[in-house]
C-alpha cells in the first residue's frame, strides 16, 4: 500500500524546493526515493517516460479526490500540489530529504534520463550496459554525454557502485 503521508510530504518538499512538480517529476523522484530501499509502497516497471508506477498514479488520483492533493493540467504537463494538508499526518524522513536535496532541482526530462539509467543498472547490475540500455529505449533523446553525465550523478549520490 502506498504511504500516501509521504507522497503529500514529497509533493510539499519538490514545491519548496524547485516549485510545484509534474506528474513526471514525482513518479521520478519516487522512483530514486525507493530506489534508496525506502518502501513507500510503489511497485515500478518502464513506461515511455522511463520508470513509472501505477500504484502512485492511483494514490495521487485519490489523494485528489480526497481533497488532499490537487492537479492543475496544462498543455504540457500535469501540476500537483498540496490542497489541504491538514488531512494526513505529518511525515518525515532522511532518504526523501536527501534525495530532493539532490535530484528536486533537475527538470523533468533530467530525470527522466536519471531514473531509466538507475532503472537498467537496476536491472541489469552492469554499469557498462546502461548507456546502450538508455539508447535502447530513448534512441536519439539523450547524448551519450548527457547519458554519461547521468551516470556520474548516481554514483556519487551511491545508486551506483563504481
């Protein structure tokens, strides 16, 4: 079951952090949060825009009609933000600071990039087939720089071993 405390917790840091996130953004940040082997209940599989939960889509959407969270939907993405707080109980923890810390203020598409890397080396415990993997699924979008880039970043937030 996902821990919808944290999820409105997460959606309250993004905002402070780098303004109201994107749908896209948070499936990410969630994503690196449990990829941190912090279990906030969202099971992740590769969708389009690199790994994606069902599960949270479902907790944001009756977050929404609970009155919780809202979704202000625009042209080129989907707003969430925090309605009413006051509804769920207050919830803090070291790895979702540390990991909007370091990955709040990247754009969606940065992440996007950040997670599918961490989604192959995940799969596949090989560093050396994350940029082929990334290329796999993305084609042309990213640079093997860019990819590179990535790569470095998750090892020195310690995703990935060197």
């Amino acid at each position: 079951m996902v821990n919808y405390n944290a999820i409105v917790s997460i959606v309250k840091k993004i905002s402070k952090t780098s303004g109201t996130p994107c749908k896209k953004k948070l499936q990410k940040i969630v994503f690196l949060i449990e990829a941190k082997h912090d279990n906030l209940g969202c099971d992740y599989g590769i969708h389009f825009y690199g790994p994606y939960s069902a599960d949270l889509d479902y907790a944001i959407r009756d977050l929404c009609n609970e009155g919780v969270l809202k979704i202000e939907y625009t042209d080129m993405e989907h707003k969430i933000s925090v309605a009413d707080d006051s509804a769920t109980a207050a919830y803090s923890d070291s790895i979702i600071n540390d990991v909007i810390e370091n990955f709040g203020r990247e754009t969606p598409s940065e992440l996007e990039l950040i997670a599918t890397a961490l989604y192959i080396y995940l799969r596949t415990n090989d560093i050396d087939r994350i940029t082929k993997g990334v290329i796999k699924l993305k084609g042309a979008k990213y640079s093997e720089d860019r990819i590179n880039k990535a790569i470095e970043k998750l090892i020195r937030n310690n995703y990935i071993a060197a």
